[in-house]
C-alpha cells in the first residue's frame, strides 16, 4: 500500500493546522502512523490521495448513512448551489426541513436549524437554563457531546462530588455548574439529584452512546432517568446527533419508546453538509429568541445547500421505511461473522451493536460505561486496526468509537468484511503469542 502521497502532505499540514488536521481524532495518534489523506469517495468507498482504496465504516462518523455520493443528495446540492449558496434570510426549505423533522422525532414540538451537533447542545442546555432558572447540568462519563465548555469536564471520584476541568481553557466556574454520573447508572444519578435539589437545569445524554465505542442503555435505565428528571423537574436532553435517523426513522427515543424534553440532531439530517439542530416542547422551545429572551442566533444556520441535502436525506428515509430493517440485516451479518471468528481462534472480546452501529472492544469484560471500556487494549486495537486497513477496510482510528454501516455494503462487501476481520485478527494473535483470555 503506498502511503507517500499522504505522508507529504501530513507534513505539509503540520506546518499550518494544529497536530495537522481539523478534528484530533483524524490524526492516528490512537493507532499510531500517519493519517490518510483522502481524495473521494462513492458508495461504500474511500479514496486517498495515493489511490488506494478501502471499504469503509465511519460514514463521516454516521451521516452518510445511504453511502457516499448519493445521486438524490448530489442532486439536490447542485440545485441549491445554482441559486446561491447562503442568503442569510428566511427560506421554504427551512420550513420544510422542519416540519418533516417534527412529524418523523416523536417528542419534537418545534425546532431550530444551527451548523452542527456541538452548536446544538450548547444551546439545548443554554435553553434548559434559561427555562428554568436553574444552573447545573448532569452528563454522563463517556458521553460526548461537543466540545463546548460545560461538555468537557471529568468526575470526580465520589457519584455527587464536583467535575473539574478536562480541557484547558474551561474554567473552575464552568466545571462547579456541570455534575457527572457513570453511565447506566440510576443510583448515581439520584445521588446527584438529591445533593443538588433543585439546582439541577438539565440532564443530556447520549440514548446509545457512540463516543466510548457502541454502549447501549440497560433495560430501563432511560426509563428511569425520565422518571428522576419528571419527579425533579429537570429537562431531560436526548443527544441524538449520530442515533437520530439512524437506529429509527424517529431516532433512538422511537426505537426505546422514551420521549425526552429536548433533543439534538446532526450527522444524517446534513446528508453530509454541516448541519446540527435542536427541538422539542413547544413550551421550552418558545424560550428561544426571537420568541423569546434565550439568545441563539446563526449566519449559516438554515443555509440553502445544507437544508436541500438534509431535506433529500430525510424524505429518502421517511418514505422507504424499510432501510432500517436492511441495515440490521448487514450489520448483524458482519456482527455474527465477527463474533463466530473470534469463536474460531478462541478469543473472549466483547462486541455491542445496535441497529446500523457496532464496537469491536479488546477486551473480555461486558462494557457498560465508560470504565469498562478503558478496560479495552488500545495497543491490540491499534495493531487490529493497520492489519484492517492493510486488508483494504477503513475503521475509526479509535478504539473508542462506534462504527456506521451505510445502504451501500453489500452482502459480497459484508463478506469482504468478515474475511479481512479473520485474517487480521489471527494475524495479531500470532504476533502478541495470545492464548485464550490473554491480553
């Protein structure tokens, strides 16, 4: 595999972008080597910029959910583009997008358009607080939701002690308003409901986490945080940026029957533009200005070309109901298939999967939260990873994320898939000399 294209301009971009790429995780550092730097991308296909080409499994980390280049979505964004790219004013597709959003999310009344899914929850909670009054935030250990300032803090070591700062830059003030909790967890959230009676603005929480690897709710535990945030009055926040659209047509609250206060959105209402968008009760949204005194506002937001791809995406997926059941059926073929290998060659990692997403964790505890997935080998998963895409197979360059499986891989793909999984895993079996539960 020839990779010199990509080095040269690694090394060109260190020069002008921090670490040289726009998003961290891009940069390897977690799998070691240098990044590929890619070129295009068709169907279930990327391209680098030294022509090699791999089967791939991010989707953009979860928006190109009918595969890349969709000749529905390039469509619509070179309609858009002909009359413009951005007017900075009011235009039908925003009222369109809209209202094809709250008739396919259960729990959605209204909702405001922004650019992406950290903009969403910023001001999802700014909202929160400003309807009741109230300051602090409960989020969850693992749970990823942007990277604004109240998002980035790490517990402490007791269930209602304080956070404190896990980026510089966020301040103490920030990181006393914003209360962690392990996820899954009810006992934990309770604690901290109790020792901050009536502080508490809002709970936000990944329904099925995506940024600790794949990590599903127990049974009833969205059930009971709705039942804690009813009894507190405390506005219950849905981050769906990468599950809404995507285990559901109506996202994950359709799929666990669960309706939160608040919801965000990103990733597939863009069809791969920048797109992110908050809603949920009309009387909360109602708080949002111009309607009302929480102050939100956005250039880009609603922009023309993005509103024509989201709108081509989610019609797509309102009217062919039946992807999802497709999707299930691949990602659990290549699930299964993966699960019978690691049978084969005798080794104990856990696999969690739910709907068109999945985690491969090396490791042989069932990961729950966020501490047992740092139960996971990094080292086997960087060393899994390079023999993956050796084989041809583009993976998250991070043990700790889900991966997306789009309308675009096949049964033949899927295959492919298995294959590669087999080889590589044997093959990183033979270098580490594992026996069974060795890591």
């Amino acid at each position: 595999m020839k990779t010199e294209n990509s080095k040269s301009l690694f090394e060109r971009a260190k020069k002008v972008i921090p670490g040289g790429v726009n998003s961290p995780v891009r940069a390897f550092r977690a799998v070691g080597g240098n990044p590929l730097f890619i070129k295009s991308a068709k169907g279930a296909f990327l391209f680098d910029e030294d022509e090699n080409k791999y089967i791939e499994l991010i989707n953009s980390w979860g928006p190109m959910i009918l595969g890349h280049g969709h000749e529905l979505i390039e469509k619509a964004v070179r309609d858009a583009a002909g009359g413009s790219l951005s007017y900075g004013a009011p235009t039908k597709k925003e009222v369109e997008m809209a209202e094809l959003i709250i008739s396919m999310v259960p729990s959605i009344e209204k909702v405001r358009m922004v650019n992406s899914g950290t903009e969403a929850t910023m001001s999802a909670i700014r909202v929160a607080r400003g309807f009741t009054g109230k300051s602090k935030i409960i989020k969850f250990e693992g749970c990823y939701h942007g990277h604004g300032d109240s998002f980035l803090i790490a517990a402490g070591s007791g269930a209602v002690t304080m956070g404190h700062p896990d980026s510089p830059g966020v301040t103490q003030g920030v990181a006393n308003d914003t209360l962690t909790a392990p996820f899954n967890d009810l006992k934990a959230v309770q604690q901290l409901a109790d020792a901050n009676k009536n502080n508490i603005a809002a709970m936000i929480i990944e329904p099925v986490v995506g940024n600790m690897g794949c990590v599903l709710p127990r049974p009833g535990y969205l059930e009971g945080l709705r039942k804690i945030c009813d009894k507190e009055n405390i506005v219950l926040i849905f981050d769906e940026v990468m599950t809404g659209f995507r285990v559901a047509k109506g996202g994950a609250q359709e799929y666990f029957n669960i309706k939160p206060d608040l919801t965000t959105l990103g990733k597939i209402i863009g069809g791969g533009m920048p797109v992110g968008a908050y809603g949920g009760k009309k009387e909360i949204m109602d708080f949002v200005s111009p309607a009302g005194p929480v102050y939100q506002a956005g250039t880009l937001s609603g922009n023309p070309a993005a509103m024509s791809a989201g709108l081509a995406m989610l019609k797509y997926l309102n009217e062919n109901p039946g992807v999802y059941k497709t999707l299930e059926t691949t990602t659990s073929k290549i699930v299964n298939g993966i699960k019978a290998n690691l049978n084969k060659l005798g080794l104990n990692y856990t696999v969690n999967h739910l709907g068109s997403m999945f985690t491969l964790f090396f490791t042989s505890q069932e990961v729950v939260d966020f501490e047992t997935a740092k139960t996971s080998n990094p080292d086997l998963f960087g060393k899994y990873f390079h023999a993956m895409l050796n084989r041809g197979i583009y993976l998250a360059p991070s043990q700790y994320e889900s991966l997306f499986i789009s309308l675009a891989i096949t049964d033949e793909l899927a295959d492919q898939i298995i294959r590669a999984n087999f080889e590589s895993l044997q093959e990183i079996q033979k270098l580490e000399s594992l026996k069974v539960g060795k890591f």
